[in-house]
C-alpha cells in the first residue's frame, strides 16, 4: 500500500550529523524539503546543498518574521529540531503543535533547558556522578525541552569516562533515535494524550 510522504523542514545550527543519519535512511515516509539554520556558517547546510535540498538562513535582525513566512511557504508537515540552539518562536510552537520534534542529549528531565546542549551536558553528567544519561526525543512546547517525551534511550556512563567519550557515544545513540522517532511519526504511530505520547500503528522500522 503507498504512502503520502510528509514534506519535512530540518533545522540545525552546527555539524548536522543528525540531519545526515536521517539523510542516509530510507527508512521513513519523508522528504526532506528544507533545511534552515540560525548559523549560516553551519556544516549541516553543506550537507543538505550536497543532497540538492534547499536551504535558508533567515536574517538575524527579522529572524521570527522570516522563518514564519519560509515555513508558511513551505507548509511541512512536520519539523525536526536536529542540533538546532535557538528557541522556536511561540507562533510557530503553536500553529505546529504536535508536529514539531527535537533531539536532547541526556534523559529528559536530568540536565536540559535552556543553555544545555553540547558538550555541556556530558560534562554535568559527569560532575555529578549520574551513572546513567542518554537521549531523548520529543514534541516541542512553549517552555525549552518540557514537551511530551516520544523516546529515550539509556547510555551507561564508565568510570574512564571523559566529556569526548561520553558525548560520541551519547551522539551515537542520537543518529539512531532520531531516525526511529521520525519513522514513528511519519507513520502515524504517535499521539499525545496530554503529557503522554502513546506509541503504535503500522511503521517500517
């Protein structure tokens, strides 16, 4: 049975290694449509211009004005937060409820909200001596990294650990959740009930 696609935006802010594990996958319903980024000297838009896919960065000085009249042109159906440092404006939270998803580096709610991400959250797991972080995924809401949580996946933290170590192996475990997760989503596997996002439906794993 064919599927309708979903005309996916991808917003990034550095490398964008997560942007290329969902550019190597075919696993999911999806095209990547447009790639936007508050950085305009952002790896992950070579990426993307490599795969023909376009590309925007919108003016920093009407930075919510732009993206708002890009994303009304583009009308995606869903938007991937894949590395991307900057709070989505409100508008767009609202009018994409539920169709917005972003990426988090330990287990939601340990170490996130603002001014978390990078290497920084390796390095306060590690000083407080969690034996546990991870990677969760989930839809965006008004306050940074407080919406609905989709996935989780553990990542065990070694005594011979360093902040290098412990964010390629986190970083690992992103590019696989990542492509999961929009797999789910693409398929219509995920609802959400309030705080609670119940998983089910036919997907392609």
């Amino acid at each position: 049975m064919s599927k309708i696609r979903h005309k996916l935006v991808v917003m990034i802010s550095g490398n964008g290694s997560n942007l290329q594990a969902l550019l190597d996958s075919d696993a999911y319903c999806g095209d990547i449509v447009l790639v936007v980024s508050n950085n305009a000297n952002a790896y992950g838009l070579v990426r993307a211009q490599k795969q023909g896919i376009e590309t925007f960065v919108p003016d920093k000085h009407n930075y919510d004005e732009f993206l708002n009249k890009k994303l009304d042109e583009v009308q995606p159906d869903g938007i991937i937060l894949a590395g991307y440092l900057k709070i989505v404006p409100q508008q767009i939270v609202k009018q994409y409820q539920n169709k917005i998803i972003n990426i988090h580096p330990s287990l939601i709610p340990s170490f996130c909200g603002k001014g978390y991400y990078g290497a920084k959250v390796a390095q306060v797991a590690l000083d407080y001596g969690v034996r546990y972080t991870g990677v969760t995924t989930h839809f965006v809401s008004e306050q940074a990294d407080e919406g609905p949580i989709i996935f989780q996946e553990i990542v065990a933290i070694n005594s011979e650990d360093t902040v290098t170590s412990l964010t390629n192996r986190v970083l690992e475990i992103e590019h696989a959740l990542i492509v999961k997760t929009v797999v789910y989503f693409c398929n219509h596997c995920l609802k959400v009930d309030g705080r609670h996002v119940l998983i089910g439906g036919q997907h392609e794993a």
